[in-house]
C-alpha cells in the first residue's frame, strides 16, 4: 500500500512541476532542481541513431547510462501534457512495448509500476 501512495505522490508531484533526477550506480533518487522544458532551459537529448534503444525500452529521456528512471517517467509526462520535446527514440519511449510505437499515458503508468516494484521490467527493444 505505501508503494501505490507513494506513486500517487510522485505523479502529483511531477503534475505540479517538481521534479528529481536518480544517480545510475544505485538508482537512488536525489532531490536536485531538473532542468524542464518551459523553465530556465529546455531538454535537450541528444541520441545518435546507432544508440536508439538499447536493451530494455524505458529510457525515455536518452540518458548515456541506459538507465530507466523517474526522470524519464517525467520526460514522458511533459512531452504529452507540458508540449515538452519529443523523444528522440520513440521505442525507448514507448515503455510498454505497443506494437505502434504509441507513446500514452500506459507508458508513464507502466514505468511507475515498474521504478515502485509493482510491475515488469519493460520489454526488449526490437
């Protein structure tokens, strides 16, 4: 029960605009002020075609680490909801594994379930 609360909490969090980013060795969150779309600076991903989905899907955001965090769950959300910029890897974004490449709302709830330990890791990239 505390894990769904504390998705719930972080949903809202990232709905109202705060937002933290996770060190790779460990994926321990740290709270530190994200640069996002719309604030002092824009996102900016840089993804070389030969790099575009590795491993797992989830990387929304095209960190160099391969890591799938919550950053990325809000790189997703502002995409969608905050006109954010587009993922330069629409398979690593599309989390759940739609076979049209959809990028929905079922990814940042897919990503959830999985950073909180709810849900499976997300699916090989093709």
């Amino acid at each position: 029960m505390m894990k769904v609360l504390s998705c719930l909490i972080a949903v809202a969090l990232i709905l109202l605009g705060v937002s933290w980013t996770t060190i790779a060795a460990g994926d321990v969150p740290v709270e530190q002020p994200a640069v996002m779309p719309g604030g002092d600076g824009e996102v900016d991903v840089q993804v070389s075609p030969e790099q575009c989905c590795q491993d797992y899907r989830g990387n929304a955001n095209g960190d160099a680490g391969d890591v799938i965090g919550i950053e990325d769950v809000v790189f997703i959300i502002y995409y969608l909801f905050r006109d954010g910029p587009e993922p330069s890897c629409r398979e690593e974004a599309n989390a759940n594994g739609d076979p049209d490449e959809t990028i929905n709302i079922l990814d940042v709830t897919y990503l959830l379930k999985y950073k909180f330990g709810l849900g499976p890791v997300p699916p090989a990239c093709p």
